[in-house]
C-alpha cells in the first residue's frame, strides 16, 4: 500500500480526477458536448484549482484560529509579565523594607554602644572626681588628725604652763612668806 501512495504522489495522479484517466477521443466528445459552467467546474478538478481553493480556505481559517490563539497567549502574556512586574516591584519593596529594618537595628546597636560609650566616659569622670574626693577627704584627715595632734600637744603644754604656774605660785607664795 505505501508504494502504490508513494508512485501516486511521485507521479501526481488524483484518483478522484476521472481526467487523468480519460483518453484523448473520450475527451475532445465530452467538451463538446457540455455547458461552459460544467466545463469550469471540470477545469477547476482538472487543474485542482478547487482542491487548493479549499485547502487555501482550510488553512485562512487555521490561520485565524491561530492569530486568535496568538492573540490571547499576547494577552495573556502580558497580563503575567504584569503581575510578574508588580511581584517583582513588590518584592523589591518587601526587600528594601527588610533592609531598613537590618539598618534600623544596626543603628539601634550602634546608638546603645555610643550610650554605653557615654555612660563608661561619665562612670570614669565620677571615678575620678570620687578619687579627687577621697583624695581631699584624706588631706582633710590629715591635717584634723594634724590639728588634733596640735591641739593635744598645745593642751599638754597649756597644762604643763599651768602646772609650772602654779608651781611658780607656790614657790613665789612660799618664797614671799618666808
């Protein structure tokens, strides 16, 4: 069966155009003797202009279908590269916030260590003042230790004074009664 197709289109002989197998005799009576729109229509089959006009017909319409199809994939496809543009957008945004709020914390961070900075800066000057403190407190002692110690001896040497007055009295009281 293949290679009677194969030598059907090879040769291209249309069983269904009864003209390839007309002899010349049985041609020139059958012209003769047929109306002008018959013999259009045979010239049509003969020539297969028919078959082409319907296939020619049959693809235009496919031809349709398809720009049709084509048409609503277009459509479709921009709808999508639509959404995929306000996604893209959208995470871009969602993307920039999550940055922000990388750089919001790492700010937040650096201003606790700046505190942290500030409060260990007014911890050292409240240390230092309070060594200045202490170290004036002990001067302070020192010298009410000093003054003290001053005034124990001045109080020894007052009643040292006073004993050797009184003495001094005595011996002039004696001496004066004698």
């Amino acid at each position: 069966m293949e290679d009677l197709d194969y030598l059907l289109d090879f040769y291209n002989i249309k069983l269904n155009n009864f003209l390839n197998f007309m002899t010349q005799e049985q041609s020139k009576k059958f012209l003769s003797t047929s109306d002008p729109k018959h013999l259009y229509n045979l010239f049509l089959k003969g020539t297969e202009l028919a078959d082409i006009k319907a296939i020619n017909q049959k693809y235009e319409k496919n031809l349709n279908i398809m720009k049709e199809k084509i048409d609503n994939i277009e459509i479709a496809y921009n709808e999508n590269n639509n959404k995929l543009n306000q996604e893209l957008n959208r995470y871009e945004i969602l993307s920039n916030i999550e940055k922000l709020q990388e750089q919001i914390t790492n700010n937040e961070i650096e201003i606790k260590w700046a505190n942290i900075y500030v409060y260990k800066q007014k911890i050292e000057e409240l240390q230092k003042q309070i060594l200045e403190l202490d170290d004036e407190l002990f001067k302070h002692q020192n010298e009410s230790k000093n003054i003290l110690e001053e005034s124990e001896k001045l109080k020894q040497e007052k009643k040292h004074i006073v004993e050797h007055n009184l003495a001094l009295k005595n011996l002039n009281n004696e001496n004066l009664k004698k």
